[in-house]
C-alpha cells in the first residue's frame, strides 16, 4: 500500500482528518490477513490507492503514489498473491472443447491475462466462452489441429503409449486429415455433423456406420468405468485387511491407461485400436473382480 502523506499543505481542501480516514483500509488489511479472503483484500487495496491518489491530488503533490505490484493489470493479483509460489498446472483437459489445454502457452507465451478466462470475483471460476475461444482459434491460416486436439490426433496416428496394446493408425490417417472431416467454420463439431463429411466421400451406409462406432464404444466406456471404480473399492479393501494387491493395482492402472486413451481421444478416431485398448482394459477388470 502507497504510504500516507502526513505533511499536507494547509491551503489544500484535503484535511488531516481525511488522510487519517484513509488509513483505515490498509490497516484492517494488516490485521484481517488479507489471505483469509483474497478478492475482498485486492478491494481493499485498490480501492484504498484510489483514495491515496484522490489524496495526493487534493493536497497538490505531483504525480501519483507508486502503484503495488497487486494492481498492475486485472489479474496480477492472482500472481502476487498466490499463483507465484502455487503455479498453475501446465496442461489441464478442457472437456467443453474437448481438447488438452496447454495453460503454460496461453499466459507465458501469449500473454493472457487470468482474467480473460476466470472471474476476478470467485476462485477458480471459468468465464472464457467457447465462441470467445474461437476468435482467436479455427482461423482460415493453415493451423495444426494436434497443437491443441493432442488427444484425438495421437489416437488417429497411432502415437499412444498403451498398456499391453500395439498401436496402430487409423487406417485413413495417411491421407485424411482433420479438415476433411471437421468444417472448422461451422460452429460446434458434432458426430452428426461429422457424418456429413462420410457420406460426401462415401454412402449414406456409411455415415450410419460411425453413428454405430460412436454408440458401441460410448456403451464399452461407459461399462469400463463402472468397472474401474469397483477396481479400485476392491483393491482397497482388499489392501486393508492384508491382501497383496500389487498385480491388480498394476491391471488397474492398465485398464485406466487404455481407458483414458480412447475416451480424451474420442474413441471413432481410429475404431480398431480404441476396440482393442477397450478389449484389454475390460479384461484387466475381469481379472482385479473375478477374486471378489
């Protein structure tokens, strides 16, 4: 907090009294603990500089008090205050834009401001819009989809590392690529709007095909993930009566493997393999539950 003038001309309209009422909020910041509750401090503070400055001008002194490193744009606060010591995680999945968000290049490299994307006012709080993400993504430059899409592309190329599971491409991967099949200019990509590209290059047989991809892979995940969680209730108990669970833990986190795979990557990019890491993670299962 800028320090407090105590000489102030007499001939200024600005009165002791009032210097002495600005002293108010920065002492209830010192002994509140602005930590207790960060987006009431970051108020006090500036609204306690406003009337430093308010303060300064009244009393004619030339420039301004020195700005705190808490207000020097609308989200340094969230880096003075916490994010400097606690950073934030480099790459986090985005499940409304189903993409893996590299968080790192957006606020290093291309200087996003916190925010742009989160509420100044509740923690932790998501206000960016996907229409507002697609200003500045989905332009009509060359891009490449797996800078963000690393998921999907990888399980379209065969560039996963499951667990007991030889990857391969999806049999189109050579010489189809994204924008063959997604429009990047037509708002929210769907299956349906997918199945449109299908049958432009193929038959209506075929668009029905992918419907039918999607419905039996969403049926296996959905299955696999029940799955999971009785895995890992009954490795636990298991574990706490003296049982040794170190093979199942290792099945267990096999199936988890082939399982998040297939389901980050969205399963109908490359049907063959997302069939065969679903196969092995139900199996893996099978094996931790048929001891139950």
């Amino acid at each position: 907090m800028p320090r407090i003038p105590d000489r102030i001309p007499p001939s200024r309209s600005c009165r002791r009294t009032r210097c002495c009422g600005l002293r108010a909020n920065p002492n209830l910041l010192k002994a509140g603990r602005g930590a207790h509750t960060i987006e009431y401090a970051y108020k006090i503070v500036k609204a306690g500089y406003d009337q430093v400055s308010a303060a300064y001008k009244a009393a004619g002194l030339s420039g301004k008090p020195p700005r705190p490193a808490i207000l020097a744009s609308s989200s340094a606060y969230c880096l003075t205050l916490c994010h400097q010591r606690v950073r934030p995680p480099k790459d986090l999945f985005f499940r409304e834009m189903e993409v893996r968000f590299p968080h790192s290049l957006h606020v290093e490299d291309v200087g996003i401001q916190c925010t742009t994307c989160h509420s100044p006012d509740k923690h932790k709080m998501r206000i960016v819009t996907k229409t507002e993400c697609m200003a500045c993504h989905h332009e009509s430059r060359d891009i490449d989809c797996g800078h963000c899409h690393k998921a999907q592309k990888s399980l379209y190329d065969g560039k996963v590392k499951p667990a007991g599971v030889a990857p391969q491409p999806d049999v189109m991967a050579e010489d189809v690529g994204c924008t063959d099949c997604h429009e990047l200019t037509a708002g929210t990509q769907t299956v349906l709007t997918v199945k449109g590209k299908c049958v432009e290059c193929h038959d209506a047989e075929y668009g029905k095909m992918l419907l039918d991809w999607k419905e039996e892979i969403t049926a296996k995940e959905n299955a696999i993930a029940v799955g999971l969680e009785e895995a890992r209730e009954y490795l636990e108990r298991s574990s706490k009566i003296g049982k040794n669970v170190d093979e199942g833990r290792k099945l267990l986190k096999g199936a988890e493997t082939n399982y998040r795979i297939v389901t980050d990557g969205r399963g109908t990019h490359n049907y063959e393999l997302s069939r065969e890491l679903l196969k092995s993670a139900q199996g893996s299962l099978d094996r931790i539950l048929k001891e139950k």
